[in-house]
C-alpha cells in the first residue's frame, strides 16, 4: 500500500520557506551581517543587559531596527511602506513598555 502524501508535510514547507528566503533576501539583502556593527557604535560599545526589563526593552528596540534595514534595503525602489507601518506600531509597543516601567520604578521609591 502507498503512503499518501500530506499537502503540508514538512519537505513541503521547508522547500516553501526556502523560497520566502530567497524572495526577501533578494529583496532586502543581507542586513543582519551589518547588524552588529551598527548596533555597537549605536551603544558605544558592549552593552551588558542585566534585568529582565532592561532585556525587554532591548528585545523591543531590536523589532524596529530590522524595519529599518527593510526599508534602507528598498529605498531606492519608493521605499517599503508595511516597514513604516510596522516601525511606528513597534515604536508605541516600545513607549507603553517604558511607560510602564518608569511607573514600576517610581511606585518602588
């Protein structure tokens, strides 16, 4: 008897995700390989996270840094406007997240 094959068997999506991989790194380039660079002139230096928030934040701060290089990677083609839409929601996540920790710190004192 023969196996039947499942429309979403994991070769299936596999061989689908390498064309979303290709598709965009066409598209956008590499800018992960710059990442660390920017991101250590951006601090001045190491950067030592040390508390869940501080983590947090830095978790947050990197959401938008990825739009960024989206959009860098397309400007010369109009520019990626879902980046922007996405950088601006990220932005705000970002300020409700420092809102609420300034509030923890003040109510600690």
């Amino acid at each position: 008897m023969r196996k039947k094959k499942r429309k979403n068997s994991v070769p299936d999506r596999l061989a689908r995700l390498g064309k979303l991989y290709r598709d965009r790194n066409g598209a956008y380039g590499d800018p992960f390989v710059e990442f660390g660079h920017a991101l250590y002139v951006m601090f001045g230096g190491p950067l030592t996270l040390e508390t869940p928030e501080e983590f947090g934040r830095f978790s947050l701060f990197m959401a938008p840094i990825g739009k960024i290089s989206r959009y860098c990677a397309s400007i010369k083609r109009g520019g990626h406007a879902d980046s922007l839409d996405d950088l601006a929601v990220y932005a705000q996540i970002l300020r409700e997240y420092d809102d609420e920790w300034a509030k923890r710190r003040k109510r600690r004192r």
